[in-house]
C-alpha cells in the first residue's frame, strides 16, 4: 500500500515528489530519476509510472532551482530509455507468448497488450515512435515489437529516434514553461492537461471501437 500511495503522489504532483527526493538523497536523484524511467520503459509489467509529468517536473526544477543540471539529466535518461526498452523488447521476443496468455500480471492488463498490438498494425515502424508520448502503451510498445514480428533492425532506429525525441522535447518544454509564473503558481494543473493530452489517445481509440461495434 505504501508504494501505491507513493506512485499515486508521484503521478499527480511529480514536482514535490522529486524536490522532496532531491532534498533527502541530493544528487543520488540522478540514479533514482534514470531507475524511475529504465523501470517504466523496461519492465512491461509496471505501465503506471510516470513518464511525461515526470520529465516536464525535471524540467523545471533545473530552471528554476538549479538543483538538477539540464545537461547531466537529458542524456542520462536518454540512455535509460534505450536501455529499459531493449530489456522491453527482448523479454517479448522470449516470453511475449506466455505473458499474453495471463489476464493480468500485477498492473499489466492483457487488453493493454491488445490495445498496443493494434496500435502497432496500424502504424508500423513509426510506432515506435508514436507510443513514447502515450502512458501504458509506452511501456508495452517494446514488449509487443519484441513478441511480434517487427525485426530488430527497424525496432532500434526508431527506439533511439523515439527516446531522443521524447525526453529532449518534455523535459525542454518544462525547462523554458517553467520559467513562467502562471505555470509554476499553477503546476499541479499544468501536470493534469499534460495526462490528459497523453491518454486521450487511449480514449478516442476505445470510444471509436465501440462506435464501430455499435
């Protein structure tokens, strides 16, 4: 219960959350931030933490505290990233069939995964891509190109395209937003419109499954 609460916190106020760490294990809050996104993105069975709130908050800590340094940050989790997303995409290559049998493996739904394969028929390589700014299929996007048939070498030109791009893009958006007084004295809200902005996906491709059964 402890670490749920924990992730609840994480997820809606990332920025106390990471002062808070950085206030108690100072520049350790490198390892933890590169684990927080290694874990998201390499482990297809933890798709609920944060990703795009958690980059936008280390954003703007390192422009208004300095207590994060932008040019230590951005290629650390670069590198997590690829790393966690390779781990990703090679447990799908081994294990993808027998995951995929289970209804749910912590939380890890199997519709997760059917939701992910369909996204990935209908959009390829770019995919890849694509899935870095969606929470959930994030996670899974590795793990189903792993499972499914979409060879390695078309896998890591757009895993290192989409890792670049995702974490310089958040994180250089919350560095220079952050600088504005209507989005630091209105943070939580900020974070908010930005799950929102992400999931949206999620639910106009649910509500346009449900049109077409209808």
């Amino acid at each position: 219960m402890e670490i749920i609460d924990f992730l609840l916190h994480f997820l809606k106020d990332p920025l106390t959350v990471i002062n808070q760490l950085i206030d108690q294990y100072n520049t350790l809050i490198y390892v933890i931030l590169f684990l927080v996104v290694f874990v998201e993105t390499g482990f297809v069975i933890m798709p609920l933490l944060p990703g795009d709130s958690m980059l936008f908050a280390i954003g703007v800590i390192a422009a208004t505290t300095g207590k994060l340094s932008i040019a230590i940050i951005i290629p650390l989790l670069i590198i997590a990233a690829l790393l966690g997303d390779n781990l990703n995409y090679f447990v799908g290559h081994k294990f993808g069939e027998f995951i995929k049998e289970k209804k749910k493996i912590l939380f890890l739904k199997k519709e997760y995964i059917t939701k992910t394969e369909e996204f990935f028929e209908k959009n390829g390589g770019k995919a890849v891509i694509l899935a870095r700014f969606v929470p959930i299929v994030r996670t899974i996007a590795p793990f189903v190109a792993g499972a499914g048939s979409m060879k390695y070498k078309t896998y890591i030109v757009n895993c290192i395209a989409g890792a670049f791009i995702w974490v310089i893009s958040i994180t250089f958006l919350g560095y220079f937003l952050g600088q504005i007084d209507l989005v630091k004295n209105n943070f939580e809200k900020v974070v908010l419109g930005i799950v929102i902005v992400s999931i949206a996906p999620i639910f106009i491709k649910m509500f346009q499954a449900k049109l077409k059964k209808g």
